[in-house]
C-alpha cells in the first residue's frame, strides 16, 4: 500500500513538472513573438507562466537555454501536427501536378506561425552573441531535418523522387522565409500573395515540366 501511494505520488510530481514546463516554454514563445528578444527577460516569462523563480531555474538554467527550447519545442510540434494532418491538407493522387500546388500553400501557411517570428528574433540575436549561437545551432540542424522530411511526405512520393526536387524545396524555403518578412511591418492576408503563384510556376516547370 505505502509503495502504491509512493508510486502515484511521483506520477503526480512528474505530471506537474511537465504542465510547468509546458507552462514556461508557452511563455517564452508568446514573449519572443510579442516582445523580441530584448524584451524576453526571465522574469517576464516567469510571471507569464505564472510559476516561481526557483520552478524556472529547476527547467532551465539560462535565459538563452529556455529560448531555444521554446522555440525548438513548438516548432517541432507543428512539424509532427503536419506530418499526422497531410492525409487531410493534401487530397489530390500523388501523381497530380496539383498535389505541389497543395503543398506549396501549406508551405507557405507555415511561415505565419508564432514559431516562425520567435525564431527570427533567435537567428538575429545569435549574430551578435556566441553563447546563443552555439546553443541554437545544434537544434536548428535536427529541426531542419524533421522539416525536410515532413515536406516529402507533403510533396509525396512522386513528386519528391524528381531529381530538382531538392533544388525546389531548398530555393522554396529561402524564398518564403524572405518575403514573409515584410509582414512584420506591413501585415496583409499570406494567401493573396502574388509570390506564392510564382512559386508554384517555379516547382511545376522544374518538377513536372
């Protein structure tokens, strides 16, 4: 019985560690999107999360740490959301010259998420500081990978196997990365935008041309 009891006290323990965490990592994201880097102070995120100072310090033992985890952390969310939903974003046979048009347009939907402006903050902060750099590194070349791999599912096997398929994707993220900056500073509606039918002229000339 004493052991029983023991047990479910750690589940519980355990269980309230995670929502914490969830809790800091929330925070985090909603302060890097809201108010930058420079205004994501510890105590900003702390008294977002609603947690104390010393729960904080248990998760993560620097301001740099927790943002990367943050972003790293709800990034790596969308991606596996995406992954499970393609079977329903993505209807059209894989063979189908519109399956990339589908694709490109959740692509694109993609770089108006929170995560993405949280991490613009990051990738501009770490120019000007080594100790960011070196912790965002790492987790950006495992998030890069899973994104990769979430986008051939998307494109699907046919589409995908084309020998330029890389080039595509690769032209695609940096194109779109780069023009989804100007809306943060002039906000308009993403899918009337007139590179995205740029783009998938691009993919289709050189994938299904």
């Amino acid at each position: 019985m004493a052991a029983t009891r023991a047990e479910s006290y750690l589940q519980q323990q355990e269980r309230r560690s995670r929502a914490s965490r969830q809790q800091i990592l929330d925070a985090a994201v909603q302060c890097l999107a809201e108010y930058g880097y420079a205004g994501a102070s510890t105590l900003r995120i702390q008294e977002l999360a609603g947690i104390s100072r010393g729960r904080l310090l248990h998760h993560f033992s620097s301001r740099d740490e927790l943002l990367v985890g943050a972003v790293q952390h709800l990034a790596s969310a969308r991606v596996a959301e995406l992954r499970t939903e393609v079977g329903s974003m993505i209807t059209v046979p894989d063979d189908d010259p519109a399956r990339i048009d589908e694709a490109i347009g959740q692509m694109w939907a993609n770089f108006h998420q929170p995560f993405f402006w949280a991490s613009i903050e990051l990738w501009v902060a770490a120019r000007h500081n080594d100790s960011l750099r070196e912790a965002l590194r790492p987790a950006e070349r495992q998030l890069q990978k899973a994104i990769h791999e979430t986008l051939a599912v998307m494109f699907g096997p046919v589409w995908s196997a084309r020998p330029r398929y890389q080039q595509v994707v690769d032209t695609l993220l940096s194109s779109m990365r780069g023009a989804s900056m100007a809306y943060g500073f002039d906000p308009r509606t993403p899918a009337r935008d007139p590179h995205l039918a740029q783009w998938r002229d691009m993919a289709r000339i050189l994938l299904a041309g």
